[in-house]
C-alpha cells in the first residue's frame, strides 16, 4: 500500500449465542477490518449534506445502534502492515518492528516471538479463524496466519493484488490454509482451486467464506466460541473495475469517485450478508437472534478529515508568510518557488520545550521553564517508550537467498512461502 493519509475503519461486532439466563457466556466476536478507507467516505461520518457519498447502509446502521463506541483517537499507521501488525499484538512499530509495508520477496514478517490478538482469543477459549488480507509476511510458513494462531485462513499473503485475478506481480496468492502446525508449505499453502476464487471478485469471496464459517461454526466447534478476523481487501487502491451492480447503486456520484464508492458499497453488502441479511432474529439460528438474544456492539474510528486533494489544473500556492521569510514579487502560482528571495530560514531548535497543544496549537510558547517537573515526567515517559525498540524485521533464520513462486495447476506460479520452499 502507497504511503497515503487513508485509514483503516475497524468494527467489531460481537454476536451473543446464549440467551440472557447464560449471559456470562463469552459472546462470538467478529473483526472487521476495511483497508484505504477515508475519514469521510462513510455516510456517517460526512458532516455535508452537499457532498455525496457511496452507499454504506449497513455500516451506517451499525454505527448508529445504542451499542456503538466511536472512538476518536489515532490508532494505526499511514500504511498496511505496520498498522496490521499493531492491531495484532497492540504495540506499536517502534516495538514490533515492522515499520513498513512488505513487499512478496522480502524476508520479513511479524516476529514470531510476539503473540497474536488469535492466540490471546484462543487462550480465552476461543477458535481463530481468518478471512481476508493478510500482509505480515510470509516467507517462512511460520509467518502465515495458521501458525499464528488461526485455525483456518482463506485469502491472500500479499498486500496489493488485482480484486478478480488475484495476482500480485507475476504470481497468484489466492488460498486456504487449513490447521496450524500442518507440516510442508505443500499441505500448509493450498491454493484454491479454479472454480473457488479465480475471476470472482474478492469482497464477494470472502463475504461467503465468512458466512460459512459461521454457518458451520456449531458442528465444527460447538463448545467454543467463535472469533472471526475478516480482513476485506476492498477498498484498496488499485481495485481495478468493480463489479456493475455495485455502481448502480451509487448513480449520484461520478468518475474516478464511482469506483472506489462500488468498492466500498461491496463490502457494505457482504457485511450485511452475515450481519442482517443472512442472520435476522426471525430465523431458526443460535448465532445471533433466534433461540439467543439479539446484542451487538461495534468499536470504530472516527478520525480527522483528510488533507485536501489538490485536483490536477489548480492553482498550488508558491508561498507562505512568516518570520524571517520575504515574500517574493514575481512569484508564480503554478509551482513552488525556488531562490533566497521567497524562501524561509530553516529553523533547527535543540534542547527541550513544553507546549500547550490545546492553548498554542502552533507551538510558538515554550513553557519548560515554567514547568520543569512536567518536562521530568513526560522525559521518563518518552524513555519508557523507547525502551524495548528493536530494529526493522526479524534476524533470518536461515539463509533463503532470491525469492522464488511456487508451481499449481491454477496458475503458472503461486506465491507461497518461499524461503521453506528453499529450506
């Protein structure tokens, strides 16, 4: 994923099985996890009633129950898997080193010394399954989700792949992983088969493949609850087309915005598949409604808007005023301006400063002095933080060399773990 100012929205949803005399039963959990998404591309968090949105019905509804918690803070990165890796183990990049996004030939993944948000569910009582995009390395099948903890994972290693053919560079990543610890990448890495993935588009793919986990949730694991991380592809950049049904319900907006609103209505509709639509409290179904109760609640994020988009054929402002800046007379307003004459003397302040973000949001009034017993504190409180860094990516277990793709009879190459491949 490009470095960006795009967002993740995270929900989850939690399905009560039992009826209220049993309430202190652990409830299923699902976990929603949308990629590239916007602050405001949701038609809850759109404060213009100008501005048209894509169509969210379904996201919108969980946002407004009585149930929901909005949460307002930041709480990922700016790409896809360091954000990842800290909503798995709730540390950040500075801490699990992973500190940026990976790319199908590197040798790197989510250290394998760090626990899981699966392996802390399953250690509840929990089954882990996995659904969706993965993107915290794979090179090693220790790496992938059905060692971390996931009894099951159906979707894609890499990180940016086409939405239909599911290749990422030369090679297709389309797969279901079956049983942690399951020995060779052969038994461990099955790519699915022709008429399962290839050429369907991957909202719809993985929508199924999150209502049969469902579906098959009380036979398969009747004494456990269920805890479902679905990772949706959509809306990533680069999506290529989407499918018509998708548009169509978006005719009040216009190109490029109308595919990205298709996307985004898609993963709309394959929530509503698990969540309203296939589970309604007028069914015979113990997973939410029926002989339980019907309880949910939803975590997401509402963040801050994103900074403008200058469209291409506007006019970019060349200049700025302030200290110690000399504002030139034949600037141009194509371009930035380059020269002495309209240019700043570059500050570089050492030493230690407090400021008052709330009352001096443009930190022009140092209050250290003023305060020196709160610098102490926060000082110990940076250090505390610091400690326990660790450098980018894990040490090699062993030598791997150049990546390589394995070989199926659904495409010419697959990528796979490459380095046990080698090993």
């Amino acid at each position: 994923m490009a470095l960006s100012l795009r967002l993740f929205l995270t929900i989850v949803v939690t399905l009560l099985l039992l009826p209220p005399t049993i309430a202190s039963s652990p409830p299923h959990v699902i976990y929603i996890l949308l990629d590239d998404l916007g602050f405001s591309d949701l038609g809850y968090t759109t404060t213009s009633t100008s501005i048209p949105t894509p169509s969210t019905p379904t996201i919108d509804s969980l946002q407004s129950s009585p149930h929901t918690r909005t949460l307002k803070n930041y709480y990922i990165e700016p790409v896809c898997s360091p954000s990842r890796s800290s909503i798995q183990t709730g540390l950040y990049p500075l801490h699990h080193g992973v500190v940026n996004w990976l790319k199908p030939e590197d040798p790197n993944g989510l250290p394998l010394n760090l626990t899981t948000m699966a392996e802390h569910m399953n250690e509840l009582g929990y089954v882990s399954r996995a659904v969706g995009k993965w993107h915290m390395g794979f090179y090693r099948d220790e790496y992938t989700p059905t060692f971390r903890g996931y009894s099951s994972f159906t979707g894609f290693y890499g990180g940016g792949e086409d939405y239909f053919t599911h290749v990422e560079g030369d090679g297709y990543d389309f797969r279901s992983d079956t049983k942690p610890h399951c020995g060779t990448f052969n038994s461990c890495s099955k790519v699915l088969t022709n008429n399962s993935a290839l050429n369907r588009y991957s909202t719809e793919v993985f929508g199924e493949a999150a209502v049969n986990i469902i579906n098959n949730h009380a036979d398969e694991d009747p004494d456990k609850p269920l805890f479902l991380y679905l990772a949706f592809q959509g809306v990533h950049s680069g999506g290529g087309t989407t499918p018509q049904k998708y548009l169509d319900l978006n005719k009040n907006l216009t190109n490029p915005r109308l595919n990205f609103a298709g996307m985004l209505t898609a993963v709309d509709s394959a929530i509503k598949t698990f969540y309203i639509g296939h589970y309604d409290a007028n069914n015979d179904d113990s997973f939410v409604g029926g002989r339980g109760v019907r309880w949910d609640d939803v975590e997401n994020d509402r963040r801050w808007k994103m900074i403008e988009q200058i469209k291409e054929g506007k006019n970019v402002p060349s200049w700025y005023s302030s200290e110690n800046c000399a504002q030139s007379d034949d600037a141009t307003s194509t371009k930035p301006c380059c020269g002495p004459k309209n240019g700043c003397e570059e500050t570089n302040p050492s030493g230690t400063f407090l400021f008052d973000v709330l009352a001096d949001p443009s930190e022009s009034q140092d209050l250290s002095n003023q305060f020196p017993d709160i610098v102490t504190k926060l000082r110990a409180m940076a250090d505390d933080f610091e400690e326990g860094q660790i450098e980018e990516g894990p040490p090699l277990e062993v030598e791997c060399g150049d990546a390589v793709m394995g070989m199926d009879d659904v495409a010419n190459a697959t990528w796979q773990p490459w380095c046990s491949l080698l090993s």
